[in-house]
C-alpha cells in the first residue's frame, strides 16, 4: 500500500548568514549538467509516495523542508522559476484566463520581453545544449504557429494547449497523441527526453527542463497505476481539514471530503508515471556517463489544497498552497540523505543554475548552494480564481501577514496554530509584529499586483 510522507526582489535586510550546511568546492571551470523536473500542482507531503524519486533523489540529495513559492499559480510560477523574477518584475500575474492575456500567460511574458533573458537562454550561450518537455507557460499555443521554439532552446517539445494534457493532445512539433496507454503524455515526453539525453554530445553539458502535466486536474493516472492508491487513508480520517474559511469563500460550498479523497488518490496516482519517468531519465543518464556530474533538481510549480480552509486547489497564501516540494542533488557537491529548513524559493533556481553553470545570469534569487539565508518573503498575487481578490503579504517560517485587496488582514502563527485556524491580525497584543509584517510587504511587493493598492 502507498503511504504519503510529510516532509518534514530579495529585500537584503532579509538575508543572513548561514552554518554553511551545503558543500561547494567545485572547480569553476567545468559545466556540469543540469536537470530540472518540475511536477504541476503537486503537494510538499507527497514525495513519499513516489519511490524513485525517494531512491535517487532524497536519499542521495537534500530535501528542502520549507521550500515556498511567493505566487502559487502555474504561469507566474513558471515564468519565475525560468527568470530569477518575482512576479512583480516579471509582471505574469496570471495564467492568462482570469485578467486575460494582459496580466498572464505567454503571451504576457512574450510582450515583457522575458524569453530573451531566461536560464535556458543563458546556459545556451554557455555551450549547453537545452531541451524542454512537457508544460511551458499557459496560453502560448493559442498565439503561436505550430513548430514555434521559444530562444534558448535547442530542442523544444511542448503540449499545444491552453494547460497540459494526459490524453488526445498534440505536441509543438505537430504530433497528434490519442487515448492508447502509449499515449499518455508523461510517458511520451519521458520517451523524447531520454533520446535528447542519449542523443547528446558526450563533451557537450546538457539542460533538460522535464515538465509533465501531472498530477494536475483531472488527475488521470497512467492505466497500468489505476487503483494503485487505493488503500490510502482517507484525508478526512487522517484530519486534514481544518483552518478557517477565508472572507471571500463565505457563502459558498466547502471542498467535500468525498471530492477531497478522491482527488488525494488520483494524484498520488497521477505521480507514479512522474516517479517512472524520472527513474528512465536517471537510467538514461547513468548509462551515458553524466549523472555523476549532474544537478538534478526536482519541484512542483505550487501545492495544492487538500480541504485546508475549505479550498480544494491552489491560488491562496495559505501554508498548503505556497509549500512545494524541493530536492536538490549533485553528488560530492550536495549533502546527501539530509534536510535543509531555510526559506527555499522557486526565484532562486535560475541564479542557482546560472552560478555552478558560471552562465552570469542576474535574478532576484538566493543561490541555494551558497551561505545566505532569508528570513521572509513576499507572497503577491491579482485576482484568482473562485472570486479570490488580489493580495500582498509576507511570510516568514513563523508567521504569514497577508492583507486583501479588499481591506481584510489576516496573521498566523506557525508555532502554535499550523493550521492557520486563529487570525491574529485584530489581536492588539500583536499590534507591533503586525506593523513590521506589513512593513516588509509593503517594501517588496512593488509595483503592486494588478487590482491591488495600499
């Protein structure tokens, strides 16, 4: 029986200095390859669920146990990870639907000029050759020509989509998949990303950016992993829910458990392709000589709601929504089999790559190898979806301050209340660490977020 386990614009005034838990005495003049595999909406406690990936990856790299995103929404996560950028630089706020193009989607990231400045751009300079598999940003086959390749990708295998696809889709070099077991897109992407693998020159690093679909809605599992989590606990049973229901969800229907466990199910389903998938890449790169100097780094673009606040989904900066999960590993550069607690960001890939790949990339990011700490960070986002009204906070590990387009504030305390169940923001007693929450969102989150003003 499957069984999920938990795992357990920088504002420089944020930043400390660390033990220096990460090894990093790497001689400069050498490239090592790079593998990014990023899940779309999977939640932080799931990776036990996904054997490969605990096998290869945890045991053998860290865990980021506070690994957060600062927008937790597809595009704009997507478009940070692939920049450096905070959403308020790189000013995708959206995936294209609610606020139209406008606000997000490609075709947002196209007209701000961010495909010429992305980590795949940078590694290509550097002599990489860079593929990508799978997911890009929402909204860019509805703009582009079939066959388009974005700058800095050498090979480039996108689902022609409005999201993502499991079943019946057609990939950017115009092939039509249908509904046989064969066709199911992480399998298929997992196929054309171990021939880029084989297919590269031996003296010449690679970048592949691996970005299946699942396990996001609706949740389709491979046919031969159908049932296969059956036996899971149900998520009400193990209490889960719990948190109170937020201003703007007042009046409508909460998350059932019933639609809550079946939606647990059917990703932890859903990601057993993605284990598979990433258990025939590392095979791939083993037998081709380079996972010895690889960094390999897996991580989903959001979490997701499991009933927390009511809410099935992602979209809010509640903890279940920001935290993802993160390893990281090259091995004799990374500790292996052990946890990291600083605030790890998704804004701090690309300067992270960009530094071991000497790729001189600038972002607002941290260098997840390196000795420096956040204490907090920004959490920002426009209107979303279900009526949700734009907002801007900050969070730390112990608190998050979030205040609503709408006037509403809200303050947690993680120490002793991690379920987010009593709001503080009105608590007097609390005056004092509310007005320094909000002075730091106010200094980050600038320019604001489209329908938000403080």
């Amino acid at each position: 029986m499957l069984a999920c386990l938990v795992l357990a614009a920088i504002d420089p005034g944020a930043l400390t200095p660390t033990t220096g838990a990460v090894v990093n005495s790497r001689d400069a003049r050498t490239s090592p390859n790079v593998v990014l595999f990023l899940t779309d909406d999977q939640r932080s406690d799931t990776l036990g669920a996904m054997p490969a990936v605990q096998t290869l990856l945890v045991r053998k790299g860290t865990t980021f146990t506070n690994a957060m995103v600062p927008t937790p929404l597809c595009c704009p996560s997507r478009a940070t990870i692939l920049t450096g950028l905070y959403a308020h630089h790189t000013r995708v706020f959206g995936n294209g639907d609610i606020g139209g193009n406008r606000f997000g989607g490609w075709p947002q990231f196209r007209r701000r000029g961010m495909e010429y400045r992305t980590i795949a751009t940078a590694l290509q300079r550097s002599g990489y050759r860079t593929g990508l598999f799978g997911k890009y940003l929402n909204n860019f086959a509805n703009q582009t020509h079939a066959g388009y390749k974005p700058p800095g990708w050498d090979t480039f295998t996108a689902f022609r989509y409005i999201r993502g696809a499991y079943f019946d889709y057609r990939l950017s070099d115009g092939s039509w998949h249908g509904h046989k077991p064969r066709d199911y897109s992480t399998d298929v992407l997992a196929r054309r990303a171990d021939r880029f693998i084989r297919s590269t020159p031996r003296d010449q690093p690679l970048f592949m950016y691996f970005a299946p679909f699942g396990p996001h809605k609706p949740y389709t599992p491979a046919p031969r992993h159908r049932g296969a989590a059956a036996g899971l606990p149900s998520v009400g049973a193990i209490d889960l829910l719990g948190g109170t229901t937020p201003a703007w969800k007042r009046g409508k229907k909460p998350a059932a458990i019933d639609e809550v466990d079946r939606v647990h199910k059917a990703q932890v389903e859903t990601l057993l392709s993605v284990d598979d998938a990433v258990r025939k890449l590392m095979t791939a790169l083993k037998s081709t000589g380079r996972a010895r100097d690889t960094l390999f780094i897996f991580l989903s673009d959001n979490g997701y709601f499991w009933g927390e606040h009511g809410l099935l989904g992602k979209d809010s900066p509640y903890d279940a929504g920001l935290r993802i999960p993160m390893v990281v590993r090259w091995d004799g550069q990374v500790p292996a089999g052990v946890t990291d607690h600083r605030l790890a960001l998704n804004v701090d890939l690309a300067g992270t790559i960009s530094r071991v790949a000497s790729a001189g990339m600038t972002t607002d990011g941290l260098d997840l190898l390196g000795s420096r700490r956040r204490t907090g960070f920004v959490v920002e986002a426009m209107d979303g979806y279900g009526g949700r009204p734009a907002y801007c906070g900050w969070r730390t590990k112990k608190h998050l301050y979030v205040r609503w387009a709408t006037g509403r504030t809200e303050l947690y305390n993680y120490r002793t209340d991690p379920r987010e169940e009593h709001n503080l923001a009105g608590d007097l007693r609390r005056a004092g660490l509310k007005k320094r929450m909000q002075a730091h969102a106010m200094k980050v989150c600038s320019p604001e977020p489209p329908g938000f003003d403080w």
